[in-house]
C-alpha cells in the first residue's frame, strides 16, 4: 500500500528541488520533516507541505499507521517555462526562462 501527494506548476527550478529530494529520499517521514525544517533551501517551503499532505492522505485514506511511513519515492519533472525578456545595451534583448516543477512524493508503510 502507498500513498502519494503530487504538487505541480510551483515556481522553482527542478533542479534546485532535486537537490533537497536527494537528502530525504528513503527516509522515516518524521526524519525527512525535521530535515526539511532546518535545511535552508527554497525547495523546502513547498515539499514540507507536500509532504504533510502525503502524511494527511495516508492516514485518512488508507489508513496507514504514520509512525511506521516512509518517503519510498520522490522525483521532480520540469513544467512549462515562463519564458521573460531582459533588456540589453544598443536594443538587444536577453532571454529569462522562469522554470517551474511538478513534484511527486510517494510514501509507504516499513514492514
């Protein structure tokens, strides 16, 4: 049984995500929570409460003991790219791509 918490369309590059994914990747979810808390990274604000929200659907619809949870997967995919204009010298323009993410967290029940 697993239970998974999908956020999509947040506004942060997924490679910065990626990095903070890593740390709590198989990891108790009362472990990978105090590991978000106190990890100073963007990404950070967004998984906490994607991963309350994992907790939340594994106790009320599946009825998962959360003692015993685990963050079993968690990947990040690219959204669309918002694409911006940065002004140059002599009329030029740079481009500025605002990346977004859709993050999928799984969690299941240690044996």
């Amino acid at each position: 049984m697993q239970a998974t918490a999908k956020v999509t369309y947040v506004r942060i590059s997924p490679r910065k995500v990626q990095i903070v994914l890593d740390l709590i990747r198989k990891q108790p979810a009362d472990k990978a929570m105090a590991i978000l808390e106190h990890t100073p990274k963007a990404a950070c604000e967004p998984l906490i409460k994607l991963l309350k929200s994992a907790i939340a659907n594994a106790q009320n619809n599946y009825n998962m003991d959360v003692s015993r949870l685990y963050v079993a997967e968690c990947n990040v995919g690219a959204g669309p790219i918002l694409k911006r204009i940065r002004p140059r010298a002599q009329g030029r323009a740079y481009r500025i791509n605002k990346r977004t993410s859709h993050i999928t967290l799984t969690l299941k029940e240690m044996e």
